[in-house]
C-alpha cells in the first residue's frame, strides 16, 4: 500500500538513521553548534565563557549560512555585490580591428617591420642571385661558389644573432621606452655597417685583379670572388645582429593583448615586402635593362651588365632598411624625451615608472 508523506513541522523530533531523536530547521542546526562549540571550548581548556560565546557566535553565523546556502540566495551575491576585492576582474580581447588599427598608429612599429622586410629583401635577393653573379659575372666555378657560399649562408647569420643579442643585453635589453630607444639607436649602428658592406660587395669590378701580388687564391677563386663573398658575410653578420633585438621591440612596442596579431602582421610583412618582393624587384630590373644581344634575350640567357645592375639593386636595398631603423630610432628617443617630460610634471608617473624598472630589473636577474 502507498504511504503518504508526513510533513514534519520545523523543530519537531524526527527519527535519524541512528534510531535517536533529531531535529531540523534553523534553531537546531543553532543549537548543535553551540553544543559543538561548547564541547570543544571545555576539551581545549578556553579562558573563559566569553571565548566559548564567541566562538558559538561563529557557529551559529556559519550555521545560518549554510542554512542560506542550502535556501534561496541572498540578493547580494545575485547581483553580484558580495564578490571579494581582489578577484580578477573580467578582461575583454583587443578586437582584430582594434589591434591592427593600434599597431598601424605606432610609428616605431611600423619603421622596425619595414626595417625588417628590407632585411628579408636582401637576404633572399642574395640567396637567389649569387651563384650566377660570381659565376657569369665574376669567373668563379660553380661548384666552389655553392660551398663558399653555403659556408657562408650558415655561420654569418648564426654567430650574428649571438653577437647582436648579447650586445644588447649587455647593454639593458629591449624593456621600456628607454630600453627600446637604445636599442633601435645600436640595430641602426648595425644596419649602417651592413649596408656599407653589402653596396660595397655590388660595386666590386670584375675580371681579375691583383691583392697582395697574387691574381688567384684558393680554391681557384679570384681576389674579386673573395672580397666579394668577404663582403657578404659581413653583410649577413651585421644582418644577423639585428634581427633578435628588433624582434623583441616588435612585442615590446605592442600591447600585450595585441602581441600575436603583431607577430603576424609582421610575418605576412616579411613574406609580402621582403621575400616575395626581392626576386620580383630584381627580375623587373633586369628586363628593364635588357640583353646585350638577341641571342641571348632569346634563350633567356642573363648578361653580365643585367646581374650586375641586378645584383646592385638588391644588395642597395639594404640602404633602405638603415634609412626605417634610423627613423624608428628617431621616433623612439622622441617618445622616451615625452615620458621623461610627463614624469617630471608629474611625480606619481615617476614613481610608477621606477617600480616597473625595478620589477623588470628583479625579473632579469632570476
């Protein structure tokens, strides 16, 4: 047969599992509480009635809490309101949109990513175009220049990237503005020398010259083959140097919501204006100038005034990025002078700015 519910009214006896007599509702849960407390006060050895008070007081609180939590929420924490103080408060994502539109503004950003590309340009317009020039143009044989040339493709850039971020550690890094402008001041020494030696490798004559005394050096290279490929490994080196510091005052430069819409928006510049454009540039140029011959404009053959020009266009691109280092370093110790000037008018920004310092300073050294 069914039986019917019975309702229990609130503080009257029921039977527990254990077969005693128990009770529910507020009062009770009070009541154990208190009970509980006032056991535990009198094993510990408490000071005193007013302690065992205190502590029921707490009970009780917990007690009515947990009575609460097992009801209907207050409407305090409906809304809201009784969340603590330190608790992080919800961040909404930069917007695509907004971060591009962020980056764009910022002229050092944008100087630095077109620095980069021109170094990109130069890098794959030597890639593509060396082996014919010092075959065809100079003399060399095409065996030597391909192991000259990958000797030189692998330890120049490598030994540049440690020399040119150790340098700039040294230094103090890339961290604030003070850090940035330093640094873009050193990538711009970098990128005059690089550029030096790479106009300085597309103006060397061919045929044979003599150095020393001697018209030929090992390897059966020329002296012209080996200024030359002399050249464009300081080239790379200097190069090399440039890239890990002008990397991290991409990501320095953006905030930090937008730093991987940065990072890509780099990328696609380097693929864009660097990679892709150098050996369109280059071929552009070279049809522009023309075969010596019929002949050779038929079968598609090079002549050695088009790598010449050619090979001259790439290696003066580097010029090109000296020019966007200088301007972005120009524009960096302007915004440094800005922010010394804000500090000064306003203290509150100095203190602010010395604790960021200092935190950055205790992050470097662990």
């Amino acid at each position: 047969a069914a039986t019917s519910p019975v309702e229990t009214p609130v503080g009257s006896p029921s039977k527990g599992s254990s077969g005693g007599l128990t009770t529910s509702g507020p009062a009770t849960l009070s009541a154990k509480a208190s009970t509980r407390s006032g056991c535990l006060s009198s094993l510990s050895g408490g000071s005193g009635g007013s302690d065992g008070s205190e502590k029921s007081a707490g009970a009780v609180g917990v007690a009515d809490a947990g009575g609460q939590a097992g009801g209907d929420a207050p409407n305090d924490e409906e809304e809201g309101i009784g969340v603590a103080a330190d608790a992080p408060l919800s961040h909404k994502p930069t917007s695509v949109r907004r971060a591009v539109r962020h980056l764009l503004s910022s002229r050092v950003f944008v100087s630095t990513v077109f620095a980069n590309c021109a170094l990109f340009f130069v890098v794959t317009g030597i890639q593509f175009w060396v082996t014919p020039y010092l075959t065809d143009y100079l003399g060399a044989k095409k065996l030597t220049v391909v192991f000259i040339f990958a000797i030189t493709s692998i330890t120049a850039p490598i030994i540049g990237l440690a020399v040119g971020g150790t340098v700039n550690d040294r230094l103090g890094g890339y961290q604030g503005k003070r850090g940035v402008a330093r640094t873009l001041k050193v990538d711009a020494c970098f990128g005059c020398l690089a550029a030096i030696a790479a106009i300085s490798a597309a103006a060397v004559p061919s045929g044979k010259a003599k150095v020393l005394g001697y018209e030929s050096f090992p390897l059966g290279f020329d002296a012209n083959c080996w200024a030359v490929v002399s050249l464009l490994w300081i080239t790379l080196f200097f190069g090399g140097c440039i890239v890990p510091s002008t990397s991290g005052v991409l990501m320095e430069t953006a905030p930090p919501d937008a730093r991987p819409v940065a990072s890509a928006l780099g990328m696609f510049s380097y693929q864009l204006f660097g990679y892709a454009l150098s050996p369109q540039v280059s071929s552009l140029v070279m049809q522009i100038v023309g075969s010596s011959s019929e002949e050779e404009a038929e079968q598609g053959v090079l002549s050695p005034t088009q790598l010449r020009v050619g090979f001259y266009t790439v290696m003066s691109w580097g010029s090109i990025g000296f020019v966007f280092l200088t301007i972005a370093s120009c524009f960096a110790a302007r915004n440094l002078r800005r922010e010394i000037a804000a500090a000064r008018e306003d203290p509150v920004v100095s203190i602010e700015a010395s604790q960021r310092a200092s935190l950055v300073s205790e992050q470097a050294s662990l």
